[in-house]
C-alpha cells in the first residue's frame, strides 16, 4: 500500500509508497514509548491474558491495488471518490484493517467525520494495530473528538500489544542501558528528542547485538512500510544468491535471466546495472505510471533503455522492479519466499510482509514491511559482514562491494545501499537542468517556480521538499526530471564515511556504523502527523554519532 510518490532526485532521495499495519508496549515517558536497558538482561516474550491475537494475514494483490488506485484518487482532491472505492473493496469481501483504515483517512479529509469514526471501529476490530497513527494522523483530528475513540485506541494498542507477542518479537535479545554500553546519555536523550519532534513511529538503537531501547512516541511497534529501504532487502537477496551459486557474478546480462533481452542496448545491461542505477532504462515520465502497472516485471521488460549501460547514474524505480523477476529465475521462488525462507525465518522474524502487483510479483521498489526492532536484526547481519549467530547468509566480500560506491556522480550510493557521511550531501539546481527541461516542453510557468533556487547548494530532503512544494506535487518533481537526461543536479559531499544505510521515503532509515557496532533503525508512518520535509529526519547522523562520541567538556561513562 502507497502513500507517498517516489521522489527521484538525481537519485539520492531513497524513496517509494506503501502504508502499515502496528504492534509493541512500553512505559510512556515524555510522549514516547521506551523500552530501555534498565529492564532484565533477557527480554521476554510479552504476556498477555485472554486469548492472543493471530498475525495478521496480508492483503492480497487485488487488495493492495485498489489502496493503490485510492491513494492516486485523494492525491487528486478526490476523496470521495478514494472512499467509494475503498468501500467497494471492503464490500467484495476484503475485510482487512488497511482498507478500513484508509477509509477512515479519505473519509476525514472529505468532511465526513461519521463515516470516518465508522471506518476506524471496523480498522481496530478487524485487529488494527497502529494506536500512534490513531492518535497523530492529522487527517483525523476531527474524529477523535468523538466519544468513543479513546476506548478505540485502547483496543488497538490491546491488538498491537498481543500481535507483538504471538510474534515473538524482540524475545530472546539481550538489553543494555547506554551507560553499560558506553554510549553517551546526553546524545541518547537528545537523539529521542528529536526522533520524536521528527513525527518518528519508531526508534530502536542497537549496541554490539544488544538491545539499548526502542522507542514509540505514544504508540506501539507494528508492521512499518520500509518505502525504498526495500531495495537494501534486494540487494541482500542478490548477495544470498552468489553466496549459493546460484548467480554466478553481477556482471552477468540480464538476458541470462530474460533472453528477449539478448539484443541492442538491452543486450549491455547487466545485473550490476540493475543494481547500481547505471541500466540507462525509462525510469517513466512518473512513478504513479509504475502504480498503474498489473505486471511490474513485464512493465520493466518492456521499457527502452534511452542511454548508454552504464553511462550515468539515474535513479531508477523500473529498473530495481525487475530485480524480483531474476530473484524468482534464479533461485525457482517469488523474491518474498526466497528471502523468508534464506534471511527471515533463520533470524527469527514471524511477522513481515512485502507488497505484490497484481499478478503476484513482490514489488522491488518499495513494500516490505516489517516491525523495526526485527528491520535492526537485518542491519546486524550486515554490520557482522553477512554472518549472524553462526549462520551464514552472504559473503564478506559480497557486504563491500554492495556498500561501496558505484559510480563517480553518486559517491552516496552503492548497490542499493547508501554510503552515510557525518555530514549529509548537499545538492544543487543547476540552470542547464532548466534550461533543458524548457528545450524538451516542459512548462515555463512552472520552471520560473524554480529560478530562484538556482545555485543554492541544499541537503538533499530539504531541496527534494522544496521542489515539490514549488512545483506542487512529487508527479510534477518526476516529470521535469524526466525531461533533464544530460544536465543533473551538482552533488557535494565532504568528510569521512562513517558507515551505511537502507533508506526511504518519510525518513524511513535502518543506519550501520560497523566501527561503532552500532544499528539504528528509524521509523515513520506516513499519516502527515508532520511536513515531509520534517518527517525525513535528515540530520539523524550526527546524532547517533553523537552517542559514541561526548559533549565538548563532557565526560565518558
């Protein structure tokens, strides 16, 4: 499920759209959920009286397109019509918290604050597990004046609390307070702080395999859509199909996998092109295009490559959708099961999930959706070079080269990872970019929008969020990037690279510092609780690095 368009930005925006379902309890201190190191160095399984939830099945394909098409109806005003269909959906039958839940959201904002106080009490009591959205979702302000609602959000935390035990998330981690873990309390405090005034869902921090406390910010840990942080669970499942032989190198040509591709450009474009946003494919005039698709693997297929293999980096959604497809040639199995039976089952993990198009392809884009405390045991298996608890899933050297820059126009970015500096890039509008979007029809009135931001170096967030703000969609960011193929944007990056990341849109970040042994995983619903430009947390680097590092003036523990 989408909530938010992809953002290209010379590709070094990580992003992509799908929405969640919730679950996880903690003491509430100053607004946010914490569970912490002063707590016993076993964490146990949560208990819960009465009978416990079921782990929630996923909705279908035809279920998540419907959302899809919804979501494209209210990013046009169209809310009514966003409802009308979603209630078209639950009337077929497809009686999943999420459809009721976007109802209640597209009710809202049309004005109809009955309906939408309906739609929520059918979300909470088809097991809806997301009390946080339930009580900052800026669309829904209104309802939850209604009487009722509190004893709703209670049901919910109630659901999300059960679902996280039968899941068993989080059981069997060790804990450590900061102190014991040598980490700063000052930067830790101030590193809550912020993930909090961020409109954070979550915040987990992780020491040498231990757990130094996760955070919720009033509500609970559930399934969070991971946006572009997907194409990081991607690459993985490339680096576990070389680990088995079953790819025998990144070089190989696609046409290995799919052989209409064995002439011309595409006959050039290898696996390592796929991955490292180098194929030179269509990446489409907009991602909501991509949204439309029945077939994401077939849509890729069938897309021209406008520019020489391996010529210029361009980040590329349709290029990485394709991925699945070779996955599921490669190892005989969908994309999701391959990676639920090689990395998710083996580290515990019960509850994810991973958004298909309708004929059944896991999306490579975007769509994985996982509890964050079970995304941070992904990032230990990478900070430990691919070996975890004495299982094996990927080689050392596979970890290298996929964290490793790619290419000269994006020392940011690896093989759908991305390289994280102290300090985060800063991109700037060029005016050959103008100059050529106006050459290839793109509208003046809304290139004048742009003028004054030229020759302005701004991090990239910030800058991604101005344009579109100035432009007044992301649709309309896509289609004057579409039209600059020559002309990009001037990235600057300084400093030491200190570790790295999978990322998406809504500041969805699962961050690796292997010199500091340290995993932080950080989390947004996609509810509008604050500004894009806000919800993106750019500045979180410093602040975890803040964590091993003291104050000027300041002691160590």
């Amino acid at each position: 499920m989408r909530r938010l368009l992809l953002l290209s930005l010379s590709g070094l925006l990580a992003c992509a759209h799908t929405a969640p379902v919730n679950t996880t309890p903690s003491e509430p201190a100053g607004g946010a959920r914490r569970t912490s190191a002063d707590e016993p160095t076993q964490r146990p399984e949560h208990k819960v009286s009465g009978p416990r939830a079921k782990i929630a099945p996923a909705p279908p394909p035809e279920v998540t397109y419907a959302i899809n098409q919804a979501w494209k109806e209210s990013s046009t005003g169209a809310h009514a019509q966003a409802v009308e269909r979603l209630k078209q959906t639950w009337a077929q039958g497809h009686r999943f918290p999420e459809v009721a839940w976007y109802a209640a959201l597209e009710a809202a904002r049309a004005g109809d604050t009955g309906a939408s106080f309906t739609w929520v009490e059918l979300a909470v009591r088809h097991g809806f597990t997301d009390p946080g959205g339930m009580l900052k979702a800026r669309s829904l302000e209104p309802v939850r004046a209604r009487p009722g609602y509190d004893a709703l959000v209670a049901q919910a935390r109630k659901n999300a609390r059960e679902a996280r035990s039968e899941a068993g998330v989080g059981s069997g981690l060790e804990t450590v307070s900061a102190r014991e873990a040598g980490l700063s309390e000052p930067a830790l405090e101030a590193l809550v702080k912020a993930a909090e005034e961020t409109g954070s869902a979550a915040l987990v921090v992780m020491h040498q395999d231990r757990l130094v406390g996760e955070w919720y910010f009033g509500g609970d840990s559930h399934l969070i859509e991971s946006m572009s942080a997907t194409k990081s669970v991607v690459s993985m499942a490339i680096g576990m199909l070389l680990e088995e032989g079953k790819i025998a190198s990144i070089d190989l040509p696609v046409s290995t996998w799919f052989p209409e591709w064995k002439d011309g450009r595409k006959g050039q474009v290898t696996l390592r092109h796929l991955l490292s946003h180098t194929s030179g494919l269509d990446t489409g005039s907009s991602s909501t295009r991509l949204y439309d698709a029945k077939d994401l693997v077939r849509h890729a297929l069938d897309s021209e490559v406008v520019a020489p293999p391996g010529s210029r980096f361009q980040y590329n959604n349709n290029a990485v959708n394709l991925l699945p497809g070779i996955i599921e040639r490669a190892s005989g199995q969908k994309a999701d099961a391959y990676v639920k039976r090689r990395l998710i089952q083996p580290l515990g993990i019960r509850d994810f999930r991973w958004d298909k198009d309708p004929s059944g392809n896991p999306v490579g884009m975007a769509g994985f959706q996982i509890h964050p405390l079970d995304f941070a045991r992904l990032g230990q298996v990478m900070l430990q070079q691919g070996v975890y608890r004495d299982q094996t899933f990927m080689s050392r050297d596979w970890v290298r080269k996929s964290t490793a820059a790619t290419h000269p126009d994006a020392p940011t970015s690896g093989l759908l990872w991305w390289r994280l500096y102290e300090k985060p890039p800063t991109m700037t509008l060029v005016q050959p970019m103008l100059d050529e979007a106006h050459a290839k029809g793109f509208p003046k009135t809304k290139l004048k929008r742009l003028q004054d931001m030229v020759d302005k170096p701004m991090p990239q967030d910030e800058l991604g969020a101005a344009l579109i703000e100035r432009l007044g969609s992301p649709e309309e960011l896509t289609a004057f990037e579409s039209k600059v193929r020559n002309a990009r944007y001037a990235l600057k990056q300084e400093g030491e690279v200190m570790g790295f990341a999978a990322m998406g849109s809504g500041g969805q970040k699962l961050l690796i510092f292997p010199k500091h042994q340290l995993v932080v995983v950080r989390m947004a619903d996609l509810d509008e609780r604050v500004s894009p430009g806000t919800m993106a947390f750019s500045h979180i680097v410093p602040l975890v690095l803040d964590l091993v590092r003291p104050a000027p003036g300041a002691s160590r523990p």
